[in-house]
C-alpha cells in the first residue's frame, strides 16, 4: 500500500525500518496518551515489526509506515480494522513528539479518509482517542470527524481506567 498526500507518503513497513520503529515504539511519551505501552528492547521492536510487515502482504489493515516526502521516518498510520460486513473501519495515527502540532496526524487521517470512502466503500470512519488527549482529539475535529461520545472508564491501565472519546464520519459528511 502506497498513499501519498502534499507532505507525506504512506508506505509498507521494511525491515530497515526497525530503528525508527523501535524509536517510536520506546518513546513513553508517544504512549502515554494511547492504549498501547512504551517498549524499551529493540528484540521485542524486531519481532513487532517483523509480524507487521509479514501481516501487511496479504492485507491493507494495519499500521504502515508513515515518512515525509523525503523519506524521513515520522511515524505510523493506518486502518486498524475493517468490518465490511457493517460497512465500518478504524483509523489510527502515532507520531514521534518532534512531529506533533504540525498538522501530519489530520494530514494523513484525511487520506485514510478518502482510501475509506472512496476506495473502499464503506459507510463509517471511527477513531477512539484517549479524552485527556488534547492533541489528538483537536486533530480528529481538523481531519473532519466529530466527536460522537465519550466511552466512559473504555480502556483500562492496571487498576485505572480512562474515558475514551469516539470520533467518526460518514459516508454524506465526507467531501472528496
């Protein structure tokens, strides 16, 4: 899979990837505001990427690498998950903090947007983002999807639990 959009490209993850990868993937401030955990053994990173990039050859879903038009590693998107079968998916973005605030993660959602109705024909767009993730919920409003809820105590650390806000657009609200 290969999306390209004014500042960024979208690519399969490759093996040569696996520094950025495990770069990203160990930064416990990227992770903080997501449902996933910081790692912090490059080994775990290998296998990580290893079962991503032997997934994407035989499916569009899941995380790709995410660069600027110069190649420069800036972090990972994709659609996460598709039901067809209830005409919906689930988009996710994750940056590198050097990145953050430049507007990439509304860039690249509007892709996946497109790739969503357009190509795909589905019905229904969804990302959940953490409430307290001020960043990431700003970038869904930018990217065009509206708030539809807060999942209240939705994802569980340990012992806490978070709220969790639903984002989404349809296929009427969608404008090419």
């Amino acid at each position: 899979m290969k999306i390209q959009t004014t500042r960024l490209l979208l690519r399969d993850y490759r093996p040569e990837d696996l520094d950025a990868y495990f770069d990203l993937h160990s930064q416990p401030q990227v992770w903080e505001q997501s449902r996933e955990k910081a790692i912090s053994q490059k080994g775990e990173a290998s296998k990580m990427l290893g079962d991503l990039i032997s997934h994407q050859i035989s499916s569009d879903v899941g995380y790709r690498a995410l660069c600027l038009k110069d190649g420069t590693y800036i972090g990972e998107a994709g659609i996460l998950q598709v039901e067809k079968e209830y005409g919906r998916c689930r988009l996710g973005c994750n940056l590198l903090p050097e990145y953050w605030g430049q507007g990439y993660a509304a860039e690249i959602t509007q892709a996946l947007l497109h790739l969503t109705f357009a190509m795909l024909k589905l019905e229904r767009a969804e990302a959940y983002v953490l409430s307290d993730n001020a960043r990431a919920c700003r970038a869904m409003e930018k990217a065009g999807l509206m708030k539809e809820g807060v999942l209240r105590r939705y994802h569980r650390e340990g012992k806490n639990y978070r709220d969790v806000c639903l984002y989404a657009m349809i296929r009427e609200e969608w404008k090419e």
